[in-house]
C-alpha cells in the first residue's frame, strides 16, 4: 500500500528589492528624540516551480525602536535563501519550523518571507488570504492615527486635521518629560472631545474617540505614574510607558487606566504572561515582531479566547504590509478588535496597486486572491540579490 503525495508548490527563487518610503509629513517623532523621515522597505519576491509567485514585505521602525533593522532583513533573507529552495511554499507551518532551525531569533527576518508565502497559498486556493486566516468579519474595520511628537498645541491641530479626514481613535506619541506629555494629553483629549460633541449633533450619535498615550517604553517609573496621576480624570487608554515588561506590570498595578501592552508583546510566550499577569486590557500586535502572518494568527487567536482585545498592525510598511495587516485584522471579531493602522497612507510612494486603502477611517481587506497586490516594477527597481542568481 502506497499513500498519496502531495507534490505541491516548491520555492524555486527567491528576489529581494529596497524601496525608500518617505513621508507625507517631514519626519515621525517618538519617545527619546528618536525620529525617521524616510523608511527602508525590504519587499520579498517568492517564485515556485509550479508558476505562482508570492510577494512579502518587512519596513522596521528605523535601527532604534525595536531590535530589528533594515539591512539585518537584507542579510537574514539573503543567508536563509539557499535553505529555502525546495521548501513547499504552501505548507506555511512546515516552512516556519524550517526557518526557526535555519536561524535562531531574527523573526522580523522571516516576517516577509512567511508574508510571501500566504500570498502564494491564497493564490493557488483562488481565495483572499483574509477568508484563509478565518473570514471577514463585517465590510470595514476602525483605523487609528499615529500622532507624531510635538507641542501640545501642534498634536491637537493633527488630530483635529485627521478628525476631518474620518479617523476616529488616535495614538498619540508621548514619552518625553512627564509634565510635558500631561499638558499633550489634556490638549488632546479636549479637542477630541470637543469634536466628538460636533459630531454627535451632526448625526454620529454613538460616537466615541479612543485616544491611546503611546510613550513607546519611553518613561521611567516615576514619570509614568505621575503621567498617570496627572490624567486619570482623563478618557484615555497608557500605551506602554517603560522599557520593560516588569516596569510596565508596577505602573499597570498603580494605574485604572485601561492599559495596552506593545514592545514587549514579542510572541506567543509574552502573551501567556501577560494573560497570567492579568498585566493589560489591549496588546499590540505587529506581524513582523512575532515572525510574520503564520504566528501572528496563533497570538491573535489566543488572544481571543483568552478574552484580550487588540490592535493589529506591523512596525511599519508600505501597500503589502498594509494589505498583510488588512487580512489578519478584518479576519479578527470585531469584539477583539480594537483598531488597526494603514501605513501607506502615511507617504507619497506606493509599492503595489492594491484595494487595501482607507476610506473615512476605515479599511477592508483586498478581495482577491492571496493578498491582493500587484507590485509597481518602476518602484521596486533592480532586484538586491537573487537566489539562485539568474
């Protein structure tokens, strides 16, 4: 007796490309002075012997936010290819544990290459990689705003600018001195909720507009608990305000705040502290901080059952990671959604057509196979490295 074989889609080669992605605005400006103008992409281009090609895309948050930097991508991908020729494409479990044994760590590495993956999986099934991570959920799912640092005055004039263009909830980018953040967050929070008012009489009765204080584990623990004194009257959700997960867990226990959990949520081990800990109310997902779209959908659903809502996003990206974030948010209850982020929108270069673009705050995920983009060759330019090279 013989079984059956499933000869499936092997990875024949493997292209990598660079793309700069500036901004709208002239930089982005987080806890520490850290700021970026320009973003390097790393997109992935999977082919298999079977004719499907998939593409994938990793863009960190500059060299200093998390470890994980733009040329490290580069040089990851670039040593796990020679590994990868012959792996089955669609077989996304079986391709992760290889990775994982190829090279310890680095999962932002294997972020793009996971992405790629799924791209070819929803193609060669002819179905959306959203209906694949489980099915959308309604026509559209809530977007935040991130609100880049400044003065008080100057974040609130944002946020009433991207109130106008149909965003609802905000991330608003605090950890500098205590009582500077304190004067931000009051700003904020009174143009929200002085907006909210004109909207509610316009018509959107329900209305409600979140606001997360994101210090990015900029605080020490004496200035976020002044933080948190300083705006506990205040309708506002503290977005991990120390560097680590044990500074975060003593403030949280200090604080009746709703509380979000994001540097530190770096994979499904985290998360089980965190549920044990009862440490947060909200964690932030980013696909590429937990190794890509495979693993992000078991932290997601873990999250789910354990009753943790989440905003699901990536450390940054352009019109593929945008379309990677859409699939695994709208394929998320909405109950467990509490927003998600379309980061093409934030600069003038888009990397692919895709229908992954927001509309009054809102996004959908793309309807057609894999997850619906089409590279633009005039952006992505000559290939890096190719494996095998042509």
């Amino acid at each position: 007796m013989s079984f059956p074989l499933y000869q499936g889609h092997k990875i024949s080669r493997i292209s990598v490309y660079q793309v700069d992605l500036p901004l709208h605005e002239s930089s982005y400006k987080w806890s520490g002075g850290k700021s970026v103008t320009t973003f390097d992409a790393t997109v992935v281009k999977i082919e298999t012997d079977t004719g499907f090609v998939g593409y994938g895309e990793n863009t960190p948050l500059g060299p200093f936010y998390l470890p994980a930097y733009a040329e490290g991508t580069r040089a990851g991908i670039n040593m796990l290819a020679p590994s990868l020729i012959g792996i089955d494409a669609t077989r996304l479990n079986q391709l992760n544990v290889h990775m994982d044994r190829t090279l310890k760590g680095h999962p932002y590495v294997k972020s793009a290459i996971d992405m790629a993956c799924w791209d070819i999986l929803g193609k060669v099934s002819g179905l959306p990689v959203c209906e694949l991570l489980g099915g959308r959920f309604n026509d559209s799912f809530k977007l935040y705003r991130a609100i880049s640092q400044d003065t008080p005055e100057g974040m609130a004039r944002n946020v009433e600018k991207y109130v106008n263009e149909g965003y609802r909830i905000f991330q608003l980018k605090v950890g500098g001195a205590a009582s500077d953040d304190i004067e931000r967050i009051h700003a904020v929070r009174a143009i929200l909720d002085a907006k909210t008012k004109e909207l509610r009489a316009a018509g959107e009765i329900d209305l409600h507009m979140p606001l997360l204080c994101d210090a990015n584990t900029g605080w020490k623990m004496h200035d976020a608990v002044r933080v948190v004194n300083g705006v506990r009257d205040l309708d506002v959700y503290i977005e991990q305000p120390c560097l680590s997960y044990e500074e975060c867990v003593s403030v949280r226990r200090m604080c009746t705040l709703p509380f979000v959990i994001d540097e530190s949520m770096d994979d499904i081990g985290m998360l089980t502290r965190i549920i044990a800990d009862k440490s947060a109310d909200l964690i932030n997902l980013k696909i590429s901080k937990v190794g890509g779209l495979t693993k992000a959908r078991a932290v997601r659903d873990l999250a789910v059952s354990a009753g943790i809502a989440m905003n699901i996003e990536d450390t940054w990206g352009g019109d593929i990671v945008t379309a990677a974030i859409a699939a695994l948010a709208h394929s998320t209850p909405p109950d467990f959604l509490f927003c998600s982020t379309d980061f093409n929108s934030y600069g003038p270069v888009s990397i692919a057509e895709t229908t992954a673009q927001r509309c009054n705050g809102r996004l959908a995920a793309p309807i057609e196979p894999g997850l619906g983009v089409t590279p633009r060759p005039e952006v992505l330019g000559e290939p890096v490295f190719v494996y095998p090279p042509v």
